[in-house]
C-alpha cells in the first residue's frame, strides 16, 4: 500500500464521521473517492487529497448557494 493512503477508519477520523458510514456512503457513491486493493473483497483506502477535494465540493458561502447547487445537481 503506498505511504500517502489512508484506512476507512483514518478517512472516518478526519472527517468526524464513523467507518459505517464511509461504508455507506461508498455504497451510495456520495462520499469521497477510495481505492480498493485485492479485488471485491480488497480493503479500501483513501487518498488524503480526495477527501479534501469532497470536503471544497460541499463547502458554501451561504444556504442560498447550497440550494442553488443541489438544483443544479
């Protein structure tokens, strides 16, 4: 596994989250990007950048421009 991944439950850490939902939100496809190794059944891990990247896409300036942007959506 290269150095800069990170596992569900330090990607849950640093989002304030708990591993199930990481769990779910991959199920989902609403959380961040994750790499799996060892095919379907493969543990999953998190690149640190990705998870910064989700965080900038749901970050607003106000609840008028999140409404806006989920309409879009």
């Amino acid at each position: 596994m290269p150095k800069q991944l990170i596992s569900t439950a330090q990607a849950a850490e640093m989002l304030g989250v708990r591993p199930q939902t990481m769990r779910i939100w991959r199920v989902k496809g609403c959380g961040p990007k994750y790499v799996r190794y060892g095919g379907t059944r493969g543990k999953v891990f998190y690149h640190p950048d990705e998870i910064q990247s989700w965080l900038v896409m749901r970050t607003y300036d106000s609840t008028s421009e999140e409404s806006a942007r989920r309409r879009v959506a």
